[in-house]
C-alpha cells in the first residue's frame, strides 16, 4: 500500500516516477485493494440513491421563510409522511426548510388545487400565510397560468392574486376573534368573547396577549422595544406550549413604529423563529387594531419581518384580511427519499 504526498519541487522527478508506480500496480491483475476500497455489492455509488429512491422538489421562499414544494397535483395525499419531512426539512441532514408543502389535486369542483404542509419538526398547521403564495408562484411555475387560484387548506378556501408587479395578493378570509374558536383559555375580556391584551405569565414575565385566529392560533404581544424586552429563544417556546392555547401557539412580539407601520418577531408553532410568517402579519394587524394601536381604515399597513416587509389589509365592507408580499423560486433538484 504506497500513501503519495506532496514533494518539494527539487524531486518532481521522484514524485511522478511514485506516482506512476501506483498507477501501474492498481491496474495489475497481481494487486488485489484493500475490501475498503472496493465498490458496494450493489454497484451503486455511496453518496447516491437509486432514481427508484429519489424524490423530486423545487425550493422556494417568501421573505426567508423558506419551503420545499413537491408536486404532488396526481394525489389526494402527500406523498411523504410528517417524519420524512422532518427529516428533509433538515438544514444540515436533508435539503433544509421551514416545511414541506405539497400542492395535491382538488377535493371538489369549487377548487383548483389542495395545500397541505409539514412543518420542519412533522407536525401539521392549518395554512401558511407565506407558504400559500410560494405555492401559488410554483403552481403558476409548473404551467398552471391563471390569475387566481381557489386553494382548498385545512384553514378553507384561500384565493392568491397574481399581481402584474411579481407579488401576490391573498385573500387570508375573516379573522377568528372568539376565545374558543381560536383556540385559548384565556377568559374573554373584549367583544366577540375575544381576548385582547390579557394578562398571562409565563416565563417569569408578564405579559399582555390578544389571541386571534387566522385558521390557526396566533398569540400576540406588544411590546416597547423588540430588541430590549424579547428573548425569543426561551420567551417563544415558553409561550407556544404554554396550557392557556390547548392546540399550541404561534406566537407574535410587535412593536409599533408608526400608525402605518408595525414590526415583529416570531415564534412560530412547529418550527421555532422563522424569518416571516404571512398568517402572523394578518393577525397581529387585527391585534394593532383592536388594542387601539392603529387605526383601521388607512390602507395597507406595513409589517416589517425580519426577512422583509408585507402588506396588509383589514376592509370593512367584507371583513377579510388581504396580504401582499413577494414568492421566489430558489432552486429545484433531487433527493433521496426518507
């Protein structure tokens, strides 16, 4: 077994005639490799998985809110389990995401496609703010060109517009207001038997909570200064799994930085931080509102995420909620499948 390292250049002649040494006995019937060397029984590379094993994905993001789509417009069902997108959700095992969504065929006349997710750790959410507009930008990637698109998720009916300046806006539907429907514990100190800046400790601190739904639970918090008064890390979880939300909780800290303007940081239920969460922009936007902090009828209003800005819209004449923000493809491929 000859090991071949590199020599000053005053013996290149040495180090090539080394060199060819090795060639020639490698390719000699006389030397047999090391069983180390040798290629698995099966003849297929180690690093790489039979096309039988591999699943294709695209990889798009909404504001660094990051998702792996797969095409799954033939199915009823998601072709992976929550385990197996956990674990190609994994930054440093799999392709890495906040979640898998998977755009399946529709469950009726009245709609163009089905949405379902995983989020990174398996669990399953009712919708996705940012995930809805990634797949509608995907949809419309696949060929599937339309103005709208009527979504089927386990939140309803959700309707992107694709805009003529690269941005999508959706149709989020009415906030859920109510303490039960949300769902949370806290006992309801505003109309709608809704929860509006209730006092809940958790973490040792006390804290202010406005619950609010958007088919999924948000819990949102105002606070002075994001920076100062959050420690997201351990503030987050100890809110999202705290008992007074029985299905977990996304949970929002915003400051308010102008009546048209307001910024957050979220911890998101199954996922942890993320860069942007759309469901939680709408909901803590209906909090601003109806904590006084902003008025209603001004327009969009600006919600800055750590991954950028969206847009959103609380109208009266209809009670929905729309959100404005960009979907961008960032890569497509193959992996093997878990």
């Amino acid at each position: 077994l000859f090991f071949i390292v590199p020599l000053p250049t005053q013996f290149g002649t040495m180090y090539s005639s080394l060199v060819l040494l090795c060639s020639l006995l490698w390719t000699s019937q006389a030397f047999t490799a090391p069983a180390f060397w040798k290629a698995p029984a099966s003849g297929r590379s180690v690093a790489m998985a039979s096309t039988a094993e591999r699943i294709s994905f695209s990889k798009y993001e909404g504001l660094g809110n990051d998702f792996i789509l797969i095409d799954d417009r033939d199915k009823e069902e998601p072709s992976l389990t929550p385990d197996a997108s956990a674990k190609l959700s994994d930054r440093n095992f799999g392709v890495g995401g906040d979640g898998v969504i998977f755009a399946l065929k529709s469950p009726d006349a009245d709609h163009d496609f089905t949405m379902r997710i995983y989020n990174s750790d398996g669990s399953e959410p009712e919708m996705c703010g940012n995930g809805i507009r990634c797949m509608a930008q995907f949809l419309k990637d696949l060929g599937e060109d339309s103005k709208t698109y009527k979504i089927h998720t386990l939140a309803g009916t959700i309707i992107p517009v694709m805009n003529d300046d690269g941005t999508i806006t959706v149709d989020m539907g009415e906030p859920i207001l109510e303490a039960a429907k949300v769902p949370t514990t806290l006992a309801a100190n505003a109309e709608h038997d809704s929860v509006v800046e209730q006092d809940y400790e958790a973490n040792g601190k006390t804290w202010k909570i406005s619950a609010v739904s958007m088919g999924n639970p948000h819990a949102i918090i105002f606070v002075d200064d994001l920076e100062a008064d959050v420690v997201l890390d351990s503030d987050g979880p100890a809110l999202e799994t705290a008992d007074i939300f029985p299905a977990k909780t996304n949970v929002e800290f915003v400051q308010v930085m102008s009546p048209t303007h307001l910024k957050m940081k979220v911890w998101e239920r199954g996922a942890g931080p993320t860069l942007a969460c759309g469901t939680g922009a709408c909901a803590l936007t209906v909090a601003a509102i109806r904590a006084g902090k902003i008025p209603r009828n001004q327009g969009p209003c600006r919600v800055t995420l750590p991954g950028g800005d969206l847009f959103i819209e609380w109208k009266e004449e209809d009670n929905k909620i729309y959100m404005t923000g960009p979907a961008t493809f960032a890569f497509e491929g193959s992996s093997k499948s878990y």
